[in-house]
C-alpha cells in the first residue's frame, strides 16, 4: 500500500476487503467523521460511541459506496446521518423514559390511592359487631355467595342479606362522617 493513495483508491481497496487499506483510512478520517458526530450531538461520550459505530459499519458500507461523490464528502453524509440517528433514537428513549416514568407515578399514585381505601374499610369494618364482620368476610373478603356464607355460620340465607344491607347502611354512615376517604373507599 502506498501512503500516497487517494481515499478513493483506498476505499475502492477496503471494499475488496483489503485491511490495510481500510487501517489507513481509518487513521485519515477517524477525527474528521468524530468531529462532525460531535457537532450534531454535542455530548462527547455518544459522540465517541457513534463515531465507533459508524467505523464498525464502514466495511460493509464501503461496498456500498458508488465513488460518484469525493470519498470524504460521502464520508460528511455517513457521519451526518449516524448523529441524526443517535439524536432520534435518544429523543425517543427520553419520550419512552418520560411515559415510564408517568405511568410508574400514576401506578404508584393508584397504589397508594388504594391502600388508603383498604386502610379505611378495615378500620370501619372493625367498628361493626362480630357477626357483621364475619359475614362481611365470608362475602366481601372470600367472595362466598349469601348460601355458602349461611351454611358456614349457620344462620338462614336471609339473615345473611339483611346483614350486607346492614354492613352497607353502617359503613355509608361511616363513610359520610369521613370527608370523602371513606366515599371513595366504597367506590
């Protein structure tokens, strides 16, 4: 190889596979294209990963090179495009990032939401009788039906219903008194 190649001979020589060709191409131009990925990017640590990027790729992209323009000016266009990718690609995880972040908020939002409705059903539920509570944790908490929730505390099927509307009326009171807290607690 002779140091007095044009770049377009060397990359003419690169794209065949020839890596001393593409060594010395490498060292013209390495700053150049960094310097054009750190003008779009303005942050030098992606601007050194594009720019790695971009001459990580060069091989396959010197096959496609056409020799219509003057190498280095195609080497601009490479160099322009990498860093426009790089800017997209971290505006749309800063976009993702940003969604996560509400939705988490949000989630952590609810979950709090919800812990104080539960806190405050289980305080009120533990002011009614115990008969009352255990009907309402037959129903409420296991999700019996009034049957199976009158079979296991042996009282009739009605005596069930007429506790839960009782359960219902006591807790709506309850709620009332408590300054919305218990009204979404029943929501």
């Amino acid at each position: 190889m002779d140091k007095n190649d044009t770049d377009e001979q060397l990359a003419s020589r690169a794209a065949l596979g020839e890596a001393d060709a593409f060594r010395e191409l490498l060292r013209r131009h390495y700053d150049r294209v960094f310097r054009v990925v750190f003008s779009v990017l303005r942050n030098q640590a992606e601007a050194e990963d594009t720019t790695q990027e971009i001459w990580a790729a060069m091989p396959g992209k010197l096959r496609n090179w056409r020799g219509e323009a003057k190498l280095t000016s195609w080497l601009h266009r490479v160099a322009l495009n990498a860093a426009k990718d790089s800017l997209r690609r971290s505006a749309s995880r800063a976009r993702m990032t940003a969604g996560y972040a509400e939705m988490d908020s949000l989630s952590r939002g609810e979950a709090e939401d919800t812990q104080k409705r539960l806190s405050w059903l289980h305080t009120a539920l533990e002011t009614l009788s115990e008969d009352l509570r255990e009907t309402a944790a037959l129903t409420l908490g296991e999700e019996m039906n009034f049957a199976q929730a009158a079979d296991v505390l042996g009282v009739a099927e009605g005596t069930i219903a007429w506790r839960m509307s009782e359960i219902r009326k006591r807790l709506k009171t309850l709620a009332s008194k408590d300054n919305g807290l218990g009204q979404e607690a029943l929501a």
